[in-house]
C-alpha cells in the first residue's frame, strides 16, 4: 500500500514513556515526509511531538462516561473527515476505541499497540479478547508482555508481535558539560548520585527504591537521589521519605525536560519498577552511558541483557545490594560497562531502526 497519511491515537499525553514514545515516532515519521496526527482522549497533553507539522488533536474525553461516549463519536468524525491510511491506537482505551470505531467507518490498515504486561483486570483482557478480530496488527513491546498477554487470553497464541520502543540515541548521550553544570545547580558536590525517573505511580514501585534507599545511606553516607516525574502519589511519598529519614539526601525534581543532561549528572541509574513494559528509561539510561540497575520486569531483561544489574521487583534488600554493587565498580570496570552498554542500544533500540520496522507493519500486505 501507499502510504502518506497517519493517525495515532493514544489515551493520554501525560507523562510517561509510552506518550513518549508516540511523540519520538511521530516526529521521526514527519521528518520522512509523511502526514501525522496525535488524536488523544484524556488531557492534559504535557508530552508533545517537537515538529510543528504534526496536529494534537483532542477528542473530548474526560473521565466520565457520557464524555468517552462523544470521544468516541468525535473520533470515528475525524477518521471519516481524514480518510488516514493506518490508524495506530496506543494504550487500553485508545486501542478500544480504535477497534469499535471500525464498525462505522472505514479503515484501511489498524494497528493496536500495548505498553506494557499489565494493562488492566480481567474485564479489559476480555474487552481485547472480544474486539481482537477487528483490527489487522496487536503489538506489544517486549517479548515478556506478549506472553503475558497470551496467558490472559487478551491475544491470540502466536498473533500478537513484540515491536520493541526505540530511542533518539544522539539525544541520549553523555555530555560532561551538562554534568558538571547540573552537579553544581542541584548542590551535589562529590557526592554518589543515583536516579530515578518516571511517574508517581504504583507501578513504579517509590516505596521499594526509597526503602533500599535507606539501607544504602547507612553503608555510604556521601548518597544523593534525584527522582525524575511527579503523579498522584507524590504527597504519600513526600511522607515516605520523611518516615524513613532521608529527606535531605533525596530531591524530588518534578517534571524535567532536559532528562539527557540529568542522567549524565548522574552515576547510577535506578529502575525499581514492579512492574513494566518496555523499560524505555533503562534505555536511555544506558545510551547515557550511565550504569543501570534495574527491577527483572516486562522488557528491562531483553533491553538490558548483561550490561546492568538485574534484579528481582519488590525485593529492596537486593536493589540496595545492587545499588551499592554498582558503586563499588572501579572507574575502569563501570567506563567498559556503559560503553559496552550504549552500544547494545545503538544496535538494538535506535529509533530510526524501529521506525524502519513500523513503516514495514504498515505497508504489509
């Protein structure tokens, strides 16, 4: 097929990787020459593209059901008004959405993508279940959330495709100005600064990074924790880290929009999610050339390989064994790490050979 015009449709554009994600594709693919537009449901839209040729659309939707019922209505218009030739639906909702909406309007090629292992109870896997046969491709983005998939009966044995995040890997490099820079505005001094970035929510598991927090700060004082995102947990974690006494040694930073320069102000990456996707922000961490020390999570392992500390979720005895692991490494030792680590994601997860991929699941036959 011929392909010129593009709509995705996403639930969100919150903070988050997988809104990430949408924006990166549709910034690479609009530099290709072809038509992108974002049709969100929920606002706000914090996460945008950078090209100004890409249209941000809302739909109408707010979190009652009248609202979803006329962004359903509003979305089957526009793909009726801009006749796209694929339609790629991102996260539960919006996937939902996608697949229904094909009932009253035409549309040529449907791509539906989940973001992680977990998307939902038992009620959406049956959602997924029962409107599977409406559209043409189901993606997942590790191999690990396929599966899961699979055993939750949300997808066909053998028809849902891994299709793995990619990353800008010249954003995402280590730059010794932005490190010494950020070191002296945020007061770290010399000090042994980890991070951790992604929103305040469950899955992200704070308590358990804080909690193996604590017990690192008792064999290595000289510690600082930045944390990377903000969410409806934020007040109950503000009190965690006042519970567990280490308020002076932890900066919540909120929302950031310079996350290369940060993490190379950093030593140690942390992801000590319970659950995951992709792992899109272990990837960047490691393309930072930054060590990483990371929950065995949805596709932390396939991303990673060997080139970090892997460990079990919600044991934070093993992340704080892990995290001091990490600073114990000798300057040599950690350099071959995250050159080796950098170049596993050049080869594997640079966004112009994932949206190379995409471009092949649109056209296929």
């Amino acid at each position: 097929m011929v392909l010129k015009k593009l709509l995705f449709i996403i639930t969100g554009l919150n903070i988050g990787g997988a809104e990430t994600q949408v924006c990166n594709l549709a910034d690479k693919l609009s530099s290709r020459g072809y038509q992108v537009k974002i049709a969100y449901l929920l606002q706000p839209a914090i996460v945008q593209p950078k090209s100004k040729d890409i249209e941000l659309i809302w739909l109408g939707g707010k979190k009652t059901p009248l609202s979803m019922f006329k962004a359903y209505i509003n979305l089957v218009k526009l793909i009726r008004r801009d006749k796209p030739d694929v339609v790629h639906s991102h996260m539960f909702h919006a996937n939902i959405f996608a697949r229904l909406a094909r009932i009253f309007t035409f549309i040529p090629r449907l791509v539906c993508t989940a973001h992680s292992s977990n998307e939902g109870g038992s009620l959406r896997m049956l959602a997924y279940r029962l409107t599977n046969s409406l559209g043409d491709v189901f993606t997942n983005v590790s191999q690990e959330a396929v599966e899961a998939f699979e055993k939750k009966k949300a997808a066909p044995t053998g028809k849902m495709i891994a299709t793995h995040n990619g990353i800008d890997t010249h954003k995402f490099s280590f730059s010794q100005a932005a490190r010494q820079r950020l070191r002296q505005e945020l007061n770290l001094a010399r000090a042994n600064v980890f991070i951790a970035i992604g929103r305040f929510h469950p899955a992200k598991d704070y308590p358990n990074l804080f909690n193996a927090f604590t017990q690192v700060l008792k064999q290595n004082n000289n510690c600082k924790l930045l944390v990377v995102g903000d969410g409806e947990l934020r007040p109950q974690l503000e009190v965690l880290l006042q519970q567990f006494a280490i308020q002076d040694h932890v900066q919540l930073l909120g929302v950031r929009y310079d996350v290369p320069a940060l993490l190379s102000a950093a030593d140690v990456f942390v992801l000590s999610s319970a659950w995951e996707g992709f792992g899109l922000v272990v990837a960047e961490a490691m393309a930072t050339e930054r060590i990483a020390v990371a929950t065995d999570c949805g596709g932390v392992a396939e991303v990673m390989g060997d080139k970090g500390f892997l460990i079990e979720p919600q044991n934070n005895h093993a992340l704080a064994d892990a995290m001091l692991k990490a600073l114990s490494m000798s300057a040599e030792e950690a350099q071959q790490l995250v050159k080796k680590g950098r170049q596993r994601i050049i080869e594997k997860y640079s966004l112009d050979a994932v949206v190379d991929n995409w471009v092949s699941i649109y056209t296929a036959n």
